[in-house]
C-alpha cells in the first residue's frame, strides 16, 4: 500500500523540483503524505487488534 505511492510521490517530487514544476513537487509530497498516513492507520489498526485478542475478544465482538 504505502511503500509504491511514496515511491511514485517521490518520483513527483523529484521531477516537479527538476523542471521547476511547483505543482507537480507538491503533488509528489501529498502523494507521500497519504502513504504515511495510511501506513500509520493500518498499524493502528493492526495494534487495535492484537490488544483485543490479547483481552480474548476477537474482532467483530461486541465489546
């Protein structure tokens, strides 16, 4: 998920900085931005589930 859109961001970047495209470079940096937010998501989640199965819920559980 994150890994190919903060390369494909960088690449943006890299190319808007070199052609002096300000649109493009801001573009590749909120490309990057949404990658870390959404690694940073996913491994809350994930802490969000191993807590539940460490308390012996399962996810889906009412609570």
């Amino acid at each position: 998920m994150g890994i190919g859109d903060k390369l494909k961001g960088k690449g943006n970047e890299l190319a808007g900085k070199a052609t002096g495209d300000r649109k493009q470079e801001f573009k590749g940096k909120a490309q990057q931005t949404k990658a870390d937010v959404q690694d940073g998501l996913s491994d809350a989640n994930e802490r969000v589930r191993d807590a539940d199965q460490e308390a012996g819920r399962l996810p889906g559980e009412d609570r």
